[in-house]
C-alpha cells in the first residue's frame, strides 16, 4: 500500500506541471499581465502612439504588408517592437491624452503583453522645450500646492493603471524638460532648485505606487552634452532623484551620421558622470526617406546595446503610425497607405 501511494505521489507531481504548461500554451487570448523586467536582460524597442485613439476616431486605419487592416499596436508589434510610450495630459480639453484615454491605451498594450513607458508632461497641452504651460487648474497655486498638485497627479495616474493591473516599466517626470516645468515656477534656468524638487515630488509618487518602476528625467537634443550636464550637474546638486536619463534624437537624413556620433559620446559620458541608465525616449525622421531612416534607427540601436554593463535600455519611435499629413506631423514612419515603412525594419 505504502509502494502504491509512493508511485502515485510520482505520477501526480510528473503530470502536474504538463497540465499546468498545456495550460499556459491554450491562454492565447487571456491578457497578459506586465510584470517588472529584468533590465539587464530587456531592451526595449518602441513607439510613443499616443495619437492612435484620436486617429481612430477620425477613421484612420493601419495595415499591413499584405494590406490586411490591423490594430495599430499589433502591428507595431509584429515588426519587431516590444513597448509602447504613452503621454498624459493633466485636463486636456478635447480629453485625449487624459486619464481615461491613456488607460484605454494602456489596456491595449498590456494584452497584447508589451511593456509600458508613461510619459507625464503635467500640463494641458505639449509640453515640450519651448512650451511648459501649468494646467489650467494649477495656475494659481502656490508653489507648496504646486507641488502637491505634481504628487497628488502623478498618485493618482499611477493607482488607477495599478487599479487595472498595469504596472509601467518606466515613467518620466516631465517631458523634455531642457528649462525645467511648470513655468515660471519651475524654470530651470530661474530657478533650479526649485525645478528639482517638482522632480522629487513625481518621483516620490510614482514610487508610492509602483517601487518597482524606473523614473526618467528626459531632456531634448541627444547630441548636446553640455545641456545636459547643466541640467543633471543641476539636479544632482540639489538632491534630485531619478533612475534613468532620457533623450529625444531627430536628425535629418543628411546629419544622423554626425548625430548618432554625438549622441552616443553624450550617452556614455551621461552614464560615466551620474553612474545610471540612459534610454532615447524619442527618435524620428521624415517619412519619405525610409532608408536612411533604417540606417539611422539600426545604427542608434546598436551603439545604445554596445554602451558598457549594459546601460543603454532601449529605443523609441515617436508617433510612427501618423501618416498622410496627420496633424501636419511628417516624421512618421508609415507610408500614405497606412502600412509600416521599411524604416521600422530596423526594430526586428
């Protein structure tokens, strides 16, 4: 009796973990929960489509090399892409980019098992180097309530995602921020503690939330090395707090060359100063140079997994889904057929 019960012990722990892969191998239509990753082991290659709930909404469609039409993220991701980039607006007025936009974005990318970069740009509109508008609602706030404004946003961002088991692999605080956010307040060149600690409050947030998740200070213009040790020399002293150092990189198709080169130099010498990650949260080139475009995309990718122990995370294409003029927007990387250009060959 004791035998029998021994070799029954054996045959159910044999068939258990069959059962349990057949399982998994049949739940081709379950989502797929994100997870935090291994970063010395993931390398990221994305796209920001942030613009693809509007577009379909106007009736845009995406297709692909067959011409068979095709969700937008899909497809991305059978060319190669593992992450998608969303940004959020804090009370947009025509809601796109707000709250219940981005989680309905989000959604869509965790199902189909992608990894998440959440980009906040805490205003109502573009946030970008040239423009860092307060929301509407910050407008007149004390510099203290504007700071809980930050924190309190960001919370509340991050717990509704988590709320929908959505945890984003990366968040940046601010988006390009060259001069700061949250003008006048938070203008880096006026005032660069002050900018500093409006970075503290989103980090703070995001790790209240998700301990697990990467923040990313993101500046614009890779290929400028003295800007961004002014603006992380500056951070750094005055206790700032981030996990990774972001860049956007838009050469043309006579220059990404010189570009990359300098990029690269600047990656490494960001990694050497401050001893963190850095990631190109931002490429693009014109859409009708799909070539050159794929020699710069294939190039930048190479040089970002060749910078030592492993400190270049990834690659992201901004916005390549928009064709066809959309919002005058032509650094796109579909062609006027709605179908993913052989610049995104790159990405395999």
């Amino acid at each position: 009796m004791k035998m029998f019960q021994f070799i029954l012990q054996i045959a159910l722990l044999m068939y258990m973990p069959a059962c349990k892969k057949a399982a998994q191998g049949n739940n081709t239509t379950n989502p797929i929960a994100t997870t935090p990753t291994d970063t010395a082991t993931f390398f990221a290659k994305g796209a920001d489509v942030s613009w693809v709930t509007e577009m379909e909404s106007q009736g845009i469609k995406f297709y692909n090399s067959a011409n068979n039409e095709t969700e937008c993220m899909q497809l991305l991701q059978s060319v190669g892409m593992n992450a998608i980039r969303l940004r959020v607006w804090v009370n947009p007025t025509d809601h796109w980019c707000d709250q219940n936009d981005l989680l309905n974005k989000a959604i869509r990318a965790k199902n189909l098992g992608m990894k998440i970069l959440l980009d906040f740009h805490y205003s109502d509109v573009w946030a970008d180097p040239g423009n860092q508008t307060k929301p509407a609602l910050w407008n007149t706030a004390s510099f203290n309530d504007l700071k809980d404004s930050v924190y309190q946003h960001t919370y509340r961002v991050m717990n509704v995602l988590k709320q929908n088991g959505i945890t984003p692999e990366w968040v940046q605080v601010g988006n390009e921020t060259n001069d700061g956010m949250l003008w006048p307040d938070g203008k880096a060149s006026a005032n660069m503690a002050a900018f500093t600690q409006l970075i503290n409050k989103g980090y703070d947030a995001v790790k209240a939330v998700s301990n697990s998740s990467k923040v990313i200070v993101h500046i614009s213009n890779g290929y400028d090395n003295n800007l961004f040790r002014w603006i992380f020399d500056g951070l750094t002293s005055n206790g700032g707090k981030w996990d990774i150092t972001g860049m956007s990189l838009y050469p043309s198709p006579s220059d990404w060359q010189l570009k990359n080169s300098q990029c690269v130099s600047n990656m490494a010498d960001m990694v050497s100063r401050y001893n963190k990650p850095v990631m190109i949260c931002e490429v693009g080139m014109s859409w009708d140079q799909p070539a050159e475009c794929k020699s710069f995309i294939s190039d930048l990718i190479t040089k970002v997994k060749a910078l030592p122990n492993k400190k270049g995370l990834g690659v992201f294409y901004w916005e390549p889904e928009a064709y066809n003029n959309w919002k005058g927007y032509t650094l796109g990387a579909f062609d006027n057929a709605g179908k993913p250009s052989s610049a995104l060959d790159a990405f395999h």
